[in-house]
C-alpha cells in the first residue's frame, strides 16, 4: 500500500494510517526538510479496511489548509 500526501502551503501537516483494528499503523509528517511531501510504502499486516486521517499541526483541522493525497492498494 502506498500514502502520500502533499502540503501545499507548507504549514505542516500529518498523515495518520489507522488498522482495521483502529490502531495507529503508519503515520508520516510534512516538513521543509522532505520539501512538505510524504510517501509511505508498507505492507498491510492484515485484510480489512484502514482509515487514513490528514492533522495539520496547528491543531486547526486544516479548513484552510490545501493538501493533496492518494492511497493505492496493490
């Protein structure tokens, strides 16, 4: 499975993979350093459905905030 996410304001932000089991899996952060830019790859460690939130990191939920993401199963 591939995440990635994109900050488009540079502000920060993270990217937050659940399990079906809604335990934290995965997570990754945007930061000047990785140009505000995450990919991760990993191999599912069960079947089901994950859920994937988006945090910014001001706490603000990121109304204002522009991102892109995209999830691929494989």
């Amino acid at each position: 499975m591939r995440f990635w996410l994109e900050d488009e304001n540079k502000r920060g932000m993270q990217i937050v993979v659940y399990d079906p089991d809604n335990k934290e899996y995965v997570k990754g952060h945007t930061l000047s350093s990785n140009n505000y830019r995450v990919l991760l790859e990993t191999k599912p460690t069960q079947e089901g459905t994950c859920t994937i939130k988006i945090v910014s990191d001001d706490g603000s939920g990121g109304w204002d905030y522009g991102f892109n993401s995209a999830v691929r199963a494989y």
